[in-house]
C-alpha cells in the first residue's frame, strides 16, 4: 500500500519557481552516459557531471527521462513509498520514481535542465535508493584520514562540508559530501562506500577555505546559495573502514568530548537520511533492519561531541585535534 508523506525537511530549497503543469515527454533523444559512484555503475540519460564517467559497461542503476504515471503535485513537496516503488516529487524541479532499487525514472518539470534535476537526484533521490540497497545512508560528509576515516554529522548549518574542505586542505581525501553510504554487509567491520568527488560550499567558506585543485561549477538556481566544487584531485576511492563520527557543534575553542552509547545511537538514527522522510519510509522489514544499522554502527565507531570554533579564521584548530584524535585511535578494531 502507498502511502503519502508530508517531507520532514525540503531539501531541496527550490520554493521560488512553482510551474503549473508537469513537463511533457521529453521527445529529444538524450545522450545514454556511464557513470561510477557508490560502487555502482550507472548509466543515466540525465548528464551528471558531479560524477566520473566510466566505461559502457553492464549497469546496476538505470537513470531514464519521460513521463511518470503518478498523480501530479498541487504545490511542495510529495512523497510516497510502497515495498518496490518509491515516489519523490518537488514542484519546481521534477518527480522521480525508484523502481526494484535500481531504476530512476525521471519526469522533469517545464523548462528544468539536467544541472537542477542532479540537485535532488543526487541527494535524496540518491540516499534513498542506496537505502533500498540496503545500505545504511547518513546525511553526513566523510573524509579518509590515514586508512581511518571521520564523518561529520550535524544541524543545517553546522558547517559539516566546511569542516570536510578544511580536511581536503589540509591534505586528506574526500569520501563522499552530503550522502555517506555504510557498507554494513557480513561480518566485516562498517566501511563508508566513496560516493563522487564533489564538494558544495558556501560563498565564505569557499572564500576562507579555498580548495586547489577544484572545478567551480555554475551555480545551480538562485535559491541554493552553495555552489559545487568538482575535485580534480583529493577524492578516495578506495572503501575506508568507519572510525569515527563527529557532531558538530559551535563553540568558543576546539573540543571533543565522547557520547554516551545511547547518545551515540540517539543521533546515528537522527542523522540517517531516511528519517528525513518520515516512518513511512520505514515500512516492513526496513525498520528493523535500519535499527540494526544504526545500532551496529553505534557499536563500532567512536561518536563524539565536536565542538568548532566560531569563525572561519579558526577551522585550523578543528582539524588539528581531528588528526590528533585519530592518531590516538589504537582500538582492537
């Protein structure tokens, strides 16, 4: 049974632009591209140039443009879930359909370009069919430290990708922005699955944090004020097992103080992208599985409180104790 859901956050931000009507069948024929990102090779009729290109090969994601059978929003946001079909649509960008966990179907709204409809498709729309593949899925940036790696999780704002673009220069390598996918699969210790080599900054943290290296891409709609920064270099590609996670917080100096199991596992679950849609998203056997998840996860990974100076002048000190921190991470693992 499918089922409504009021989104619990509307990311993305696109409130401005509000067409009437749903976009026709785009009749033009569309360039089929191959892509790399979390594992998968995808092969999209959408140009996703966030991603690396690779060679044609068999597909685990297929990304398609035309109509999508589903009722047409009024106005917002709407989202409805069913076992095998997925349903996400945002009135000014487009409605998506995730189909058996390996097919997006796309229904762009009119006079949308590839570049808005890769804002949701490779966030949310991404997340949740990562999710579906039974991955556990943070709305989080993550970096590789040495062979150990450091996630950052946090409220909007709290300056998740600028601690990350700090990190890269400083000289680490990217992970994944934005959606962090956990490999939780046998025995193995968790392993944080590389996403694509894209990082999306705000204009002063761009400013007081410039990333060499980096390819500045167009800003995507007047509505979101980061813009995307394609790295030509300081991404990992490699799966990196799950040191540690940091929340992040404002505060007068630099400080990590660890959490307590169950504030650990309280904001695993807080920060797992699917909650971003609501219980309904959880339905069947995909509520005990995330719980597992997050709990095993909890179980794994240090969770700490990571308190970051306020001022961008002052990300240095961050950085500093985050490597030091690391460096002192000699558990049995």
């Amino acid at each position: 049974m499918m089922t409504w859901n009021t989104p619990l956050a509307s990311e993305p931000d696109h409130d401005q632009a509000r067409p009437e009507h749903r976009a026709p069948e785009d009749r033009a024929p569309r360039a089929r591209r191959f892509y790399k990102a979390y594992g998968l090779t995808i092969r999209s009729d959408v140009a996703l140039p966030e991603l690396e290109p690779t060679e044609p090969a068999a597909a685990d994601v297929l990304i398609t443009v035309g109509p999508i059978d589903f009722p047409s929003i009024e106005a917002g946001a709407a989202f409805r879930f069913e076992s095998e079909q997925q349903y996400l649509a945002w009135q000014a960008v487009g409605a998506f359909l995730i189909t058996d966990a390996c097919q997006i179907d796309v229904e762009p709204a009119p006079g949308v370009d590839d570049q808005l409809i890769a804002f949701p498709l490779l966030g949310p729309v991404m997340a949740l069919l990562l999710h579906q593949r039974g991955l556990l899925v943070l709305h989080a940036s993550a970096i590789a430290v040495g062979g150990k790696s450091a996630i950052f999780m946090g409220d909007k704002g709290a300056g998740k990708s600028t601690t990350a673009g700090a990190m890269i220069r400083a000289g680490h390598g990217l992970l994944t922005d934005d959606v962090v996918a956990l490999d939780l699969a046998g025995s193995d210790e968790p392993a944080i699955v590389p996403g694509f080599p894209q990082l999306k900054l705000a204009a002063d943290a761009a400013a007081a944090i410039p990333i060499r290296q980096a390819e500045l891409r167009p800003q995507v709609h007047p509505a979101i004020d980061k813009t995307q920064h394609r790295l030509l270099g300081g991404f990992s590609r490699d799966k990196v097992p799950a040191t540690r996670i940091y929340i992040l917080e404002r505060g007068e100096r630099a400080a990590i103080s660890p959490l307590p199991a169950v504030g650990a596992l309280s904001a695993i679950i807080r920060f797992s992208y699917v909650t971003r849609f609501g219980r309904p998203a959880l339905a069947g056997d995909f509520a005990a599985r995330h719980l597992r998840h997050c709990a095993r996860l909890a179980d794994h990974v240090g969770v700490c409180r990571l308190e970051v100076p306020t001022g961008l002048g002052r990300i240095g000190e961050a950085v500093d104790l985050i490597e030091r921190d690391l460096a002192s991470d000699n558990r049995s693992r």
